[in-house]
C-alpha cells in the first residue's frame, strides 16, 4: 500500500475530537500519517492536538493557523503541507470522524489499484448493507444541492459536500491548492471547478475519467455540527460565483 497523509481541519473540536481513535489506527496503518489543522479554536483543541503529536512520534504534524480563517483555508493549507509529506496520496478527512479513519485504506487501495484515478470522493448513499445515518432533513436539503452542484459544473457527481476524500499527488492536483480559495463553505466544489477549467485549457482527457465516487461502508451524522440553515443560502450564492469565475466560458 502506497504512502497517504490525510490533513484533519479542525475548529473548536476539543470535545468531540476522539484522540484513541487516530492513535490505534497510527499504530495499526503505519503507511498512513495526518495533518492536524487547529483553525484559531477558542477551546483546548490545540492542546489537544499537540499531544497527539508527542504520543506519536513523526505520525501527526500539528499547524496552528491563527487566526481562524475557515475550513477551506484550513484544509488547503494542511493540503500543501502534505503535498510536501512525500506521500503518494494526499487527502483531508472531518475531524468528528463522520467517515470512520477505518475506510481510507479502501481509498488508498483503490488509487493503487486504479492508476487512471486522481481522486476520490466518499459519497453518501444508503444502500442495503451498508450503515448511512443522516438527518432526513440535511439528506434532502443536500440532494437539491448536489443537483445544482452537477448543473452548475456539468459534471454527474452524487455527493461534493462529504467530507472524505484522497487526491493521488500530480502537478495538476497541487494546483488547485496554490491560491486561496473564493469559497469559504462549499470549496470542494470550487476544487472540482478549478479542475474542469484546468482540463479545459490544457485539452486533457474528460474529468470523469480521473475521479471515483466510493459509496462509504458507514457514515454518521454527529452531534455539533456548526452548519446552521443560513449556511445554505451563502452556499447558493458562492455555488453562482464559482460557476461565474471558473466555468462561464465553457
């Protein structure tokens, strides 16, 4: 299994962060190795987030980025430092675990048996076998903008919003984490768009072919979540922007 560092944005996350859990899958996966974020958290989440360091040696490189300056800045920033890891595979995984750490080595199996794939995403689909606990409400609210999603980038992708995925480290996927992003609330869209225009330019094979959308095992909503219903209506407009800035001309 090829090396994967996983970047872990995290934001006041003192309470709901499960340090037992990243250090038996350290001790378990030693091809795997994270980035911790602390986005200016108010609470102890940096203490935290340093011990986790101390406790394992070389597994966990902490980044205080003071002050906060929002997921998307965290996540980018995590981003370029494991792009400089050395690590085959570079992606970012929500600090409440959501996505149990327990999947990523399906993610990293899957870019090394798929040398075609550049990414891929988790997508949250309740099938039969497999356990996807989400809140009725978020689930419809999320369809309607997952479908906008794929009108706005011409692009049939079923889940941009879930918070686990691992980029197979190119030239091309460094670029999109060069220059900050437009978005402060849905920049995983904004990365996708960054990439068709990128393709666009360059005349490179269709996106599709470069991305896999993996159906998760298991995932959970947990409680505390800083998502609050006017973060949709901002996500509506940033959607207009990112398709204005990047995919206009298309």
């Amino acid at each position: 299994m090829a090396r994967a560092c996983v970047v872990i944005p995290c934001f006041d996350e003192e309470r709901r962060l499960r340090p037992e859990r990243f250090l038996d899958f350290v001790c378990a996966h030693p091809d795997v190795d994270f980035v911790l974020v602390n986005d200016g958290s108010r609470d102890g989440t940096l203490a935290v987030l340093e011990s986790l360091a101390r406790e394992a040696s070389g597994r966990f490189r902490v980044i205080d980025q003071q002050p906060n300056a929002g997921k998307a800045e965290a996540v980018r920033r995590g981003m370029r430092a494991g792009f400089e890891s050395g690590a085959a595979y570079v992606g970012y995984w929500d600090a409440d675990l959501a996505t149990p750490l327990a999947a990523i080595p399906e993610f990293v199996t899957l870019l090394d048996e798929r040398p075609d794939l550049d990414l891929v995403l988790g997508a949250r689909v309740k099938l039969l076998g497999r356990s996807v606990e989400r809140l009725s409400a978020r689930h419809y609210i999320g369809r309607i903008f997952a479908t906008a999603v794929s009108i706005a980038l011409r692009l049939a992708v079923y889940d941009t919003q879930c918070g686990a995925k691992l980029f197979r480290v190119t030239p091309e996927v460094r670029a999109l984490f060069e220059q900050p992003f437009l978005s402060r609330w849905i920049f995983d869209v904004e990365i996708l768009a960054r990439w068709i225009a990128a393709r666009r330019g360059e005349g490179g094979a269709p996106l599709e072919s470069a991305l896999y959308e993996l159906p998760l095992r298991e995932w959970r909503d947990v409680a505390g979540s800083k998502l609050t219903p006017a973060d949709f209506a901002r996500a509506a407009l940033e959607l207009l922007r990112i398709e204005r800035t990047y995919l206009a001309h298309r």
